[in-house]
C-alpha cells in the first residue's frame, strides 16, 4: 500500500514477492518466492544508493547493473 500507483503495477503484471518476517498475502496476481527470511525492503535498498552504498548482496546482479547504470535513485 506504500508503493507508488500500486493499482497500476496490479493491472499491468503479476508480482513476485519474497516474503519477509510479518509479511500478508496481497491479492491472487502475486507469486510468493521461496527463501531464507531476510529484512531487506525496497525503501531501504532504494535509500542505500542514493547514498552510494552498495547493494550487490541485497539484489540480483542483472538489477544491481540496471539501476546502477540508469543511475536510479540518485
């Protein structure tokens, strides 16, 4: 509920969701990923870049790569 136009990213894509500790299913169009419980959330991935920290171990590398080299979050 915190995501920018979440009505739109519903209607446009089925979401795949890693499940974090506290974490609610969140309608029938999301695929629940299997793991390790971690507490990573886009806010705070989105947060360390913008100030220049990595986030390598926190995401897949082809999305590390992505945001890095369109300079995301800045």
């Amino acid at each position: 509920d915190e995501w920018k136009e979440p009505a739109r990213l519903r209607a446009l894509a089925s979401l795949a969701v890693y499940r974090r500790p506290g974490s609610r299913p969140a309608g029938r169009r999301v695929r629940w990923i299997e793991g390790p419980a971690m507490e990573i959330s886009g806010r705070q991935i989105r947060e360390r870049r913008r100030l220049g920290l990595p986030i390598r171990f926190w995401v897949p590398l082809p999305v590390d790569k992505y945001i890095v080299g369109n300079r995301l979050y800045r």
